[in-house]
C-alpha cells in the first residue's frame, strides 16, 4: 500500500454528505482550557500581598496588655465595649470560619491575613478562628496577632457551639 492519501472521489463525498447531514456537532466540555498568564500572575502578586501583609501586621515581638483573667477578650479603642459581650453571648454568627489545626506559625500567619483580607473584600464582619488546643502555641499568639491589626475591631472567646475555648470570634472592620 501506498503512503500517500487516496483521493476522494465526488461520488464517496456526496455519499458521505448524505450520511451526515442529519447529525449535529457535539458540544465539547470536559476540555479544560489552559489558565490565562493574566490571572497566574494577578494570583501570584495576591498571594504575595498577604504574605507582605501578614509580615506588616503580625510581630511576633509585640506583646499586648490583655487580662488574664477569665476568657479571652478585647475590644479596639473607641469601640463599644459592649461587643465584647455580645461576640460572648453568641449574637453575631461567624459567616467565615478559618481552622489553624496544624499549621506553624509562619502558615497561622499568612492564613489569618488572607481571612481578615477575605472578609474585608466580601464585606463579611464576623468571623471565627479554630486554633485548637493541642500546646498551646497558637491558642496564646492569636490574640497578640489580632490585636496588631487594624481591621480588627473585637474578639472574644468563642461560645460553645462556635468551638469554646479552642476558637476565638472576631469582629472586622468591613468600612460602612
């Protein structure tokens, strides 16, 4: 046989018109299209904005002055104190909620920058952080990380049915 493509005669493609003229084309879609360079980029430079963010806001060296008595809580100054109370009674629900189990620090960090940046984007002001109980590690640098951003107008310790003393609700500036 020879390499080279037979020609088709004009009886063979009227045939084969006839065949299927009838059949219409199927819709292609399982085929994934490649991602846009644009957006690999715009998720890169993301990416590296809460990194940046998480690096500005959350020191490691600064220590708050937060009672050590009873559950955790604060409240920012020149806001109401009285959120304080109502992120412990369970009146403002977490729309968002942020699990730390098993992360380092480093990790903790860059997570609870992209929430507080979530929330402010999607507009969403109560949000609830899991760090568990496990050491202790995360549990006690929370707070101090909370405290050092702006966003953040009040946390308190979570009730019961939001995760008790192993998660801790936050209240975010979402500018109104």
């Amino acid at each position: 046989m020879s390499k080279r493509k037979q020609a088709i005669s004009e009886e063979e493609k009227a045939l084969f018109r006839d065949v299927v003229s009838g059949i219409s084309p199927i819709k292609q879609d399982k085929v994934r299209t490649p991602i846009d360079v644009s957006k690999k980029k715009s998720l890169t430079v993301e990416t590296s904005r809460t990194q940046r963010e998480a690096n500005f806001y959350f020191s490691d060296e600064f220590i708050p002055h937060l009672s050590s008595e009873g559950p955790l809580s604060y409240v920012a100054e020149g806001q109401n104190s009285y959120l304080a109370k109502q992120l412990r009674r369970g009146d403002f629900y977490p729309e968002i909620m942020l699990d730390l189990h098993g992360l380092t620090q480093a990790d903790a960090k860059l997570e609870l920058a992209a929430l507080i940046q979530a929330c402010q984007k999607d507009r969403l002001r109560c949000a609830s952080v899991m760090h568990g109980h496990g050491q202790g590690i995360l549990k006690q640098k929370l707070p101090h990380w909370l405290v050092q951003h702006p966003a953040v107008i009040a946390f308190h310790q979570a009730p019961k049915e939001w995760g008790g003393n192993a998660a801790v609700l936050l209240l975010v500036d979402i500018g109104d």
